[in-house]
C-alpha cells in the first residue's frame, strides 16, 4: 500500500494504538466474553498492520486463520461455560494479580529503554536478495513460500508435529474416562451376605406397609387369612431370588479374583 509518508504515519499510530489498547483490556477486563471480542480486535488491527507494510497475503492469513478461525473458537468455548455478570477494571485482589502486574510493568519499562537505545537512523532496509532476483519471485506468496520450504524448512515441520501433538493431546484429555475410586471397606461390606432383617429394611418393609394399610380395609377373617398366607409366600419368593441372584453374582466375582 503505497501512501504518503504523513498519512502513513498517522495509520501506523493509530494501529499500533488499538492494538496496545485492545491487549489491555484483554488482560485487565474480568467478563471473558468481552476478552474474547477485544481479542478479535487485536488481531485485526495486527492484520491491518501487515496491510500497512505490504504484506498481503500475510495480512489475508491473519484475517482467516486467527480472527475467523482462532478467535470465534475462543468465543464460543466462552459462551459455554459460566461468566461473571459484572466487568470491572483492574481488580487485584490477591498476590498473584499484584505480581503479574508488577513483571508486565517491568518488562514494558524495558522494552522501552531498549528501543530508545537503538540508533534507528544507522539502520537500513533491503527489500529483495540477490537469490530472490535470480529466481524470478514477484509475489509475497512466491517469497515466503520459498523461504518455509528452503531455509527454515526444519523449523516449519516442527512446528507442524508441535500442532499434531496439541491437537492429540486436547482430544486425548477431552475424552478420558472418569475414574470411580471405590474404598476397600465399601467392597467388603458389598462381598457380605445381607441378612433377612438388613433386606426387609432396605427393600420390603417399605411394600408390605403399604399392603399392610391395605388389609385393614378387609371385613372377613378367612380374607385376611388367605391375604397373609399370600404375603408370606410373596416375600419368601422375594427373598430366595435375592439370595439366589447375590449368591451367584459373589460366585462369579470370586472366579474372576
């Protein structure tokens, strides 16, 4: 993009300034929502920044890969998940926040004492190499091409395994199984025979109360005689094909062991 020297200035400040602005509200906003969006917006201007320096294709990739891609993920694994309702500024309220506001401060002092330092004016710019000229390339495409599959071959396919590691490892972690700690009391007291007034406690009494309620509603004795006799093989019956099943199923784990 070709502009005049004062005009390019005033666009690289004004970049530079949303992007300074947008990483800050990135890190001191406390709603993740907000974070996320002021985040897209870093990455625009970080593309409208590539734009400025003639960078096409690598401005293009930064609109694709990390504001369409990238930052819409972010956005809706935050939605999934519970925000707090209220934002506020800057609110260190424990050690750690005071710590890492105290090495991000330091660290921004020293990078700007750095590029103080730097005698910018013995400093000069070569926009192509001989290699480039001998091969004829023309475009950003051609060029960075040219360099990922020539000289920093090795560092690119690197970076390639550590993408597949990440991804396996995320997918590893998102499916691991849940594993249920059973204590070793919790086992033997499961291997023990439960006794007739441990299951008529757990299981029946409740049942034959209501049954019980039922039977006061007959008049005649031999009714009530013939509705016992029906309730005890009921729950001799009950109690048989409970025992029979625990029997086998302690059978079972025992041949297992």
């Amino acid at each position: 993009m070709i502009l005049p020297e004062p005009t390019h200035k005033v666009i690289l400040v004004i970049i530079e300034l949303g992007i300074f602005l947008g990483s800050l509200g990135v890190v001191s906003l406390t709603n993740i929502i907000y974070s996320a969006l002021l985040l897209g917006l870093v990455f625009i201007c970080i593309s409208l920044l590539y734009l400025v320096l003639n960078a096409d294709f690598v401005a293009a990739a930064q609109v694709l890969i990390y504001v369409g891609a990238v930052n819409v993920l972010i956005v809706f694994a935050v939605m999934l998940i519970d925000q707090p309702k209220k934002s506020t500024f800057f609110s260190f309220s424990d050690v750690g926040d005071n710590i890492t506001l105290g090495v991000c401060t330091s660290l921004f002092i020293l990078l700007t004492l750095m590029i103080s330092d730097v005698s910018w004016s013995k400093i000069y710019l070569t926009k192509q190499s001989t290699n480039f000229l001998e091969q004829n390339l023309t475009t950003d495409v051609q060029l960075i091409g040219s360099q990922l599959l020539t000289k920093y071959l090795l560092p690119f396919e690197l970076l390639s395994i550590l993408l597949l590691v990440a991804l396996v490892g995320a997918i590893t972690i998102a499916r691991q199984e849940r594993v249920v700690e059973i204590d070793d009391n919790e086992v033997s007291d499961s291997k023990e025979d439960l006794s007739l007034p441990q299951l008529r406690k757990m299981f029946l009494q409740p049942f034959f109360i209501q049954l019980l309620n039922y039977s006061e509603e007959l008049v005649s004795y031999d009714h009530k005689c013939t509705y016992f006799r029906c309730l005890s093989l009921l729950y001799r019956f009950l109690w048989i094909n409970h025992k029979s099943k625990h029997d086998s199923s302690t059978y079972v784990s025992r041949a297992n062991f």
